[in-house]
C-alpha cells in the first residue's frame, strides 16, 4: 500500500473533499462561516455511509489534504474558483473562513478516522 508521501494531490482531489461546502448556497454558507458552524456534524451519518465506498488511495489522499494547512488549500481552492467561477469556492477562499475550514476539517477527520 502507498504511503501518504508517494500519493499525488490534484485540486480536483481538494475541490472534492470540500464538496460538502460548495453544494451549500453561496448565502447560506456566509452565514455559517460567520458562525463558525459545524457542517461535519449535521452529515455525520452521510460521511459514514460515504466512506464505505472509498478505497485505500481515496483515503490516502483525503488524509493528505486534511494534513495541509489551511492557507495552502485555501490557496487551491482560489485556484479552483478561477477555472470554475464557483462562487462557494471563493467564498473558501476567502482569509475569513479559515477558522471555519479548519474546525470542520477537524471534524471530517473524527468522522473518517475515528480520531479524537
């Protein structure tokens, strides 16, 4: 099995991961980020059911992007929004959801590997 080094990141890989966030409406998402709310925690069970179907390098790769700080994937998420003109990904983006990323990228991390 690869290790977490040996697995390639895409952005794709990142947009992908921070699904969660940009099927959530642009206006709706401001509000939770101002409040720094616990996406994570309402899909909880969706999560579980998703991670059933992922294989080991899905897995790898999620571990990775979790581990990345959050300027740099806030960084690859601009990227995206630039490609893709999705406005939750500039919201991402933005220096002010930071502690928003990093609480429910904390969370996904319990959900996915039972991690306290």
């Amino acid at each position: 099995m690869e290790s977490q080094e040996e697995v390639e990141i895409s952005e794709e890989d990142v947009t992908e991961l921070m699904g969660i966030f940009t099927k959530v409406p642009s206006i709706l998402l401001k509000s939770m980020i101002k409040r720094n709310y616990n996406v994570v925690n309402s899909f909880s069970s969706h999560i579980e059911d998703y991670r059933t179907n992922l294989s080991d390098i899905e897995m790898l790769k999620i571990e990775k992007v979790m581990d990345m700080p959050v300027p740099e994937l806030q960084k690859i998420l601009y990227n995206c929004y630039l490609t893709t003109n999705n406005k939750t990904l500039k919201i991402l983006a933005d220096s002010n959801s930071g502690p928003f990323i990093e609480k429910n990228l904390k969370e996904l991390e319990k959900v996915l590997f039972d991690r306290v």
